[in-house]
C-alpha cells in the first residue's frame, strides 16, 4: 500500500509539470501584421465563397483545404471561423433570377463563380467585414 501511494504522488507530479510544460509552449505560427491577418482573411473568405459555390453544383465537390482553417483558427480562434463562414455563405449565393446558378453562353458547365468570387473578394462589403473581425477578434 505504501509504494502504491509513492507512486500516485510520483504520477501527480509528473502530470502537473506536463501540464505546467505544455501550457507555457507557444504555437509555432508567428504572429502576423495587422495588414497581413485582414490579407489572410479576405483569401479565406475567397476560399469559402468557392468552395461553397462549387458545392451547390457538385455536392461532393471540396478543395484541399491544407492549414487554412487551421491558420486562420490560430490568429481568429472558432468565432472567428464561424462568422466568416456564415457571412461568405450569406453573401454570395449567385443566381440567375431563374434561380439556377450562374453560366456563361447558356452552358452550365461554364459557370462564373471564379470571377463571381473574385468580385467578392474586392467587395467594400468583404473589406468591411474583414476590419470589423479584426477590430472585435483581435484588438
């Protein structure tokens, strides 16, 4: 019984200085300059917007999404995230008053959603967005 409880503190111990060691580690992505989070930003709102779009033609369709949520998690955490998301999904669901999706020359393989997305990209909506997140997520 005695050892039993020796080694219970020994595990406590070592338990706490792991937590003690993780908590003081530091992420290995730099900080970035304001300009750069809010350039980060607006490339992933462009990202969404295209994956999004290309979603509603092809259900199945996705990017490769890499480390881009993960950066963008990193410098705008989950809210971050999610209100980008939402507001991308809000803002560009490009349609023909038809209500089908947008093509060129009537041929629905050939749709504008790039350029659409593109648009969007250089929007006064998005550029205001984007400074709103990094005023209330950041500062």
């Amino acid at each position: 019984p005695k050892n039993k409880l020796q080694l219970m503190k020994i595990i406590k111990v070592i338990s706490f200085i792991i937590v003690v060691l993780l908590s003081s580690c530091k992420p290995t992505l730099p900080d970035l300059t304001k300009r750069d989070r809010i350039k980060l930003l607006k490339k992933y709102a462009f990202y969404l917007c295209m994956e999004h779009n290309y979603n509603r033609i092809d259900s199945i369709f996705r990017f490769p999404k890499g480390h881009i949520d993960g950066v963008v998690f990193f410098h705008y955490g989950l809210e971050g995230l999610e209100k980008t998301k939402d507001f991308v999904i809000q803002n560009t669901q490009f349609e023909f008053p038809s209500g089908s999706l947008k093509n060129e020359m009537g041929d629905p393989k050939a749709n504008l959603i790039c350029l659409d997305c593109f648009d969007f990209y250089k929007s006064k909506e998005l550029n205001r967005f984007v400074r709103k997140m990094e005023r209330e997520l950041r500062e």
